[in-house]
C-alpha cells in the first residue's frame, strides 16, 4: 500500500532501476489518498528482499501474496 506522498513518484520504475528484479504489476488500484498495488517480483532471492526492504523504508505496506494467486 503506497501512502499519499508517494502516489506521483515513479516507485516501481525506481525498484527496477535500483535493484536486479523483474517487476510485473498484476493489479492495481490508485487514487489521491492511497495506491494498493499487487506485483510480481521475480530474481535472486536476496535481491528481491533489499527489494522490499526499500520499500517499506519509503514508508510503503508490503504484504506477500500466495505464489500462484492469479494464473494466467
């Protein structure tokens, strides 16, 4: 969940410059007051932890979601 402040700032644009992840946006819903967002990331494992360390250090709510929740 993205707070207000951040709704404007390219944050996942960000994520895949600084970090060697792979991000897919599978659902998203943004308005003035919040951004709740539902992304796949795929790399190395550590690197997808620093991944989600920086965001929640931007002051961003990250929740896992179940491997598998929406197939294709």
């Amino acid at each position: 969940m993205f707070p207000s402040r951040l709704i404007t700032r390219p944050v996942l644009w960000e994520l895949a410059k600084e970090f060697n992840i792979v991000t897919n946006v599978r659902q998203a819903s943004v308005n003035e007051e919040v951004g709740v967002v539902s992304l796949e990331l795929d790399g190395e494992r550590e690197e997808i932890k620093k991944a989600i360390a920086w965001l929640e250090e931007l002051g961003i709510k990250v929740e896992p979601v179940e491997i598998g929740t929406i197939a294709s």
